[in-house]
C-alpha cells in the first residue's frame, strides 16, 4: 500500500492563496494619491527653496568677488525712482 503524504502547498492553495487575498480591484486608491500629493507639494517646496537658495548665493558670491578685487561701492543701492 501506498501512504499518502500531505503535501502543504496544496492545503495552503485550497485554502487561501496569497494573490487572492492580495487583490484590491475594489479599493479606491485614495490613500496612495493623498500620499502622492503630499511627497508632489513637498517636492516643489524643495524646488522652490532650492532656486531661493542658489539666487542667494550667487548674489552673495558676486559680492565677494567685487569686495575682493578692491572695490568699495559692491551693494546695490536702492534709489528710488520718480514718479
């Protein structure tokens, strides 16, 4: 006679497989856009602190250049125009 052995990855198919249980065709999706908008507005703030940033410096770097070479009036001065 012939014993039969059980065999655990057909008990664990006839009783719930993973990509059965894995299946979110009925899930809106709401979260991971959410998610996704959060990381898009905190992306842009990056961006846009980041251009702040380089304006800033460059400004910076030019006036150090001009006080380098010896200059004394490097600032820009803000006069202001007639109306």
């Amino acid at each position: 006679m012939r014993e039969e052995t059980s065999n655990p990855l057909r008990e664990h198919r006839r009783l719930g497989s993973v990509p059965a249980m894995s299946d979110n065709r009925d899930d809106d999706g709401g979260g991971n856009r959410r998610g996704a908008l959060i990381a898009l507005a905190a992306m842009a703030l990056i961006v846009v602190a980041g251009y702040y940033l380089l304006n800033a410096l460059r400004d910076e770097g030019r006036r150090e250049d001009c006080l380098m070479s010896g200059r004394t009036n490097c600032a820009p001065l803000d006069v202001p125009t007639p109306k």
